[in-house]
C-alpha cells in the first residue's frame, strides 16, 4: 500500500516538488495530526490526573497565540529553509522514484539521526540559554512555562534556523531517498510535539524505551528554566551534569512520597487500632 501510494506520487509530481511541498505538507500533517490526541486529553478529564503541572491548564487563548505565530514559522522561515536546501539536496543526489529503501536499510538512519541530532541539540540549546541568546532569541520559545504539543516550534526565526540545520544532519547525510527523509519528519516531530505535551502517560515512550527524556523529562526545563537541554535522549545532560537538579527533585518527591501519610490512611489506622482494643 505505501509503495503504491508513493508510486502515485511520483508520476504525478516532481522530485523537486515532492522535496519542497512535500515536505512542508507532510511536516504539517505529520505535526498537527502528532498533536491533535494531546488536545482532546485537554477535554477528557480521565487524562487529567497524568498532567504535569496540572495548577497551569491549557487555555485556547494561548493555543490561538501558538497557532498564529506558527504560521508565519511554517509557511514563511521553515517553507524559506526548504528552498535554500532544495538545490543542496539535489546536489547530494536526492531522489524519490522507487523502489522505496527497505526497513532494515531505513531503521539505522533514524537511530543515527536521533544520535546525531540529541547531540547537536543539546549544545545549541544549552548555548542558547546564554545571557544575550537567551535574552533575544530563545526567551521566544520560553513564554510557554507549562507547554502543549505544538508549542514545540514556538520559536524565534533564528533559533528555528539553528535548530532545524540540526534535524536535517542525518537524512542528508546518510539517506539518498526522500521517503526516508519523510519518515524521519515524522519521528522528530512526534518526538518534539509529545516532550512538549506536558502529559506524562503511562505508554510514553519515557516508560519503554531507556535514555528516552520525553514530556516529563523536557516539562522540568519549562518549568524551571534550566537544565535538561537534549531533545530526545538523556544521557548528554547525564554525561555532562546538567539533569542533575531534575533528578535530585525526582528522589526528593520519591522520599516524600514514602514518608508522609496520607490523613485518610492515619485514620484508617486508628480505627484498626480502636477494633483490636475492642476485641482485646
């Protein structure tokens, strides 16, 4: 079904137009159709109870805030970066006739680009929470204390710049197909779009897959300005000790969490005590 679909596609659009407003359609979709389960957790009060900071809900006046700048990002910096690199990547012998790459060709470049991209990101970030980059530029993306979905790409032009520069290293450099290209869009903006949700669910990827931060790990950074700085994994901030308050807080609530008694439970105890006086 994928290889017909994509067959279609190909004979009736270019190679240029498939990398250019392919892209940017399949960008689109792929972002707003990642976050669209994470809005409707907003109505759903079952969800609720997995919201981070849950003294801070999302209202539709700062997802309209979002929505509004998002498009003039999308359609005018990130549609702008796609025809620069458009010639670079027909350059690099970019193509997307078939046949498709096969999955075991395809699985190791998404590994790798997630490599490579963590580690890119995490430097550019913890540079741009530098005084005067912080100041001017990444402040932007910052207004969000508690995000949602799609605040992921609430960012300056020049940070967006930055930033996705990184996200296109490994499909350029590895990959000679724009189907594979496409598949990567779509991890990475999964990928952004559920560490920016501010749900921490318990079939998160944080729970199955190891050295994954996703939402709970990236919320800490939100909330408290610092620290944490990968994009996907979390071993860059382990290595270089800046997830160290994320996770001296995380034991401190662990302890709390065993040390205080909950009332209803010191209750229950006292009415244990007063049957056993009873049948004594």
């Amino acid at each position: 079904m994928i290889e017909q679909g994509w067959e279609y596609l190909t004979n009736n659009f270019s190679e240029g137009t498939l990398i250019t407003w392919g892209t940017l359609i399949a960008h689109e979709v792929f972002f707003f159709g990642s976050w669209a389960p994470f809005l409707l957790m907003d109505y759903i009060p079952y969800f609720q109870k997995y919201k981070i900071q849950q003294e801070k809900p999302n209202t539709w006046g700062g997802i309209w805030k979002c929505l509004k700048y998002l498009f003039f990002v999308h359609f005018v910096v990130q549609w702008g970066m796609m025809l620069i690199f458009r010639p670079v990547i027909l350059w690099l012998g970019m193509v997307a006739t078939p046949p498709l790459p096969s999955w075991k060709e395809t699985l190791p470049i998404l590994l790798v680009s997630l490599i490579l991209e963590d580690f890119y990101f995490y430097w550019i970030h913890r540079f741009l929470h530098w005084g005067p980059m912080y100041k001017f530029i990444h402040k932007v993306h910052h207004e969000h204390a508690a995000p949602f979905g799609i605040a992921a790409e609430y960012a300056h032009p020049i940070e967006s710049l930055m930033l996705g520069v990184g996200s296109l290293f490994g499909p350029m450099l590895l990959s000679r197909h724009v189907f594979t290209l496409w598949v990567w869009l779509l991890l990475r903006v999964f990928q952004t779009v559920e560490a920016h949700t501010g749900y921490d669910l318990p079939y998160s990827p944080t729970k199955i897959i190891p050295f994954w931060g996703g939402a709970i790990f990236h919320d800490y950074h939100h909330e408290t300005f610092k620290g944490n700085y990968a994009s996907t994994f979390t071993w860059c901030d382990w290595m270089f000790g800046t997830s160290k308050s994320y996770y001296d807080r995380k034991e401190r609530r662990a302890k709390d969490a065993l040390t205080s008694t909950p009332k209803s439970a010191k209750v229950a105890g006292k009415s244990v005590k007063l049957e056993k006086r009873k049948h004594a």
